[in-house]
C-alpha cells in the first residue's frame, strides 16, 4: 500500500482531540461530518489541502495521519504533508507533471539534478537528505511490489 491518509489515525486523532465529526468538519471547513466519516471509514481520502487543514485543527503534525509503507516517507507522503497536489508541486519545482509522477513512483533511474533536487527541498519544507531518502524509499515500495505481483498464487 502506498504512503496516504490512514483513517484509523484520523478517527483516533479526532476522538482524543475530543471533537465530533461534524465538529471537525466545521473546522476545516469540510461539508458536514459525513465528508469526515468517509475519510475515516477510507471510502475517500481528503486532498492534501485538507490533509495539512485536519492535521492543524487537531494540533498534530501531518504525518501522523499520513500511513507510512516503511520507516522512512516517500514522496508520495512528504507531498501531502505539505498540502501539495501533484501539479502545485511540479508547477513549483519547475518539472513536468509526468516527471514528477515517476520521481513519486519510483520510476526513475538517478536522482534529480541538484537545482531541481534544492527546489523540491524547497517546496516540501524538509532537508535535503530527507528528501534524497524519500527518493530511495519510493525505490523500494516499487521492486517490492512489482515483486510481489510477479509471484506465481497458490
């Protein structure tokens, strides 16, 4: 599974912040509690706005409602932790949408070349080495799964 929103996180965050869904809602500005109760349930996830909205409302910090495949984030996650859509984050790096797509999938052979590398450190907020992990780790949940879908099933 891929770095997003975990909503078991979500639930538990909301719940020791002591607040109803529709308490929540109100907050980030959300149409209702039901929009609240699909992000919990996972049958939707918020954008990466409301992700950072829900993160501040209930004092925490964005990652902690963001599921993790490893230790380490993968750009997938440091993005919507820092609120960003896929075209915000490429338009501000200055790379194509598709670039950035495979940066995120793990479909690239080297590392960006270092401006573009200092842009995304940039424009997510976090240090270099974080972001050069990230790049590693998006790497890694690829050859897993694409090992994982070559196993023959019993």
């Amino acid at each position: 599974m891929a770095s997003g929103i975990d909503p078991n996180a979500l639930r538990a965050a909301r719940e020791e912040a002591g607040l109803t869904q529709h308490e929540l809602a109100r907050l980030v500005g959300a149409a209702g509690g039901e929009r609240i109760s699909r992000w919990e349930l996972g049958t939707s996830s918020p954008r990466p706005d409301f992700l950072v909205r829900l993160a501040n409302a209930l004092d925490i910090p964005a990652l902690r409602l963001i599921h993790l495949e490893g230790d380490v984030p993968d750009l997938r996650a440091l993005r919507l932790q820092a609120g960003l859509t896929v075209p915000e984050l490429a338009t501000s790096v200055n790379v194509a949408v598709p670039t950035y797509y495979a940066w995120e999938q793990g479909r690239w052979t080297r590392l960006p070349a270092p401006q573009s590398l200092e842009a995304l450190t940039r424009a997510l907020g976090e240090s270099v080495e974080l972001v050069v992990a990230a790049f590693h780790e998006a790497q890694r949940q690829r050859r897993r799964s694409g090992t994982a879908s070559a196993r023959p099933s019993s």
